[in-house]
C-alpha cells in the first residue's frame, strides 16, 4: 500500500478509537489476526510481527508515516499554482 493510504487507515482507527480488525481468514498468513497497519503485512504468528517491528524496513516506515500527509494544497504549491 501507499503511504497515504496507510495515514488514512490509521487516522480512521483513530477516530473510530478501535484497531483494525481481520476476521479469519485461511488464505492470509497467521489467518489474518497478525498484522502490520504501518507496512500493511500480515504475518503467522505474535513472535514472527515482534520481530519484524524490529526491523530497519519498519523503522524506515514508522519514520515516513511521522512526516506530514501531503494534500492537494502541497502538490498544487510544487507545481507553482497558488490560491
């Protein structure tokens, strides 16, 4: 997934207050009940998500979602269009 559309998930559980929830499910890894909002992954099992949020690449993710959504208003200021 896109990071814009990692902020918009979680800025949904936000407002709702609860996580995202996956009901079981066989073809996803773990059943689907393990997974990654900030890298979109879905893993086997509790030690197998642990340790992936070790990781540099989820690292690297969680940095990236700390930086501004950007929005109309950015891309139309990078292009030199004002209001």
């Amino acid at each position: 997934k896109d990071i814009d559309q990692i902020h918009d998930e979680i800025e949904k559980s936000k407002e709702t207050g609860k996580p995202i929830e996956f009901k079981y499910d066989d073809e996803l890894p773990g059943g689907g009940q393990f997974y990654c909002i900030e890298t979109a992954k879905h893993f086997a099992d509790a030690k197998s998500l642990a340790d992936h949020k070790k990781t540099k690449t989820y690292k690297r993710r969680v940095k990236n979602l700390q930086k501004e959504k950007y929005g109309q208003d950015v891309a139309e200021w990078a292009a030199g269009m004002s209001k």
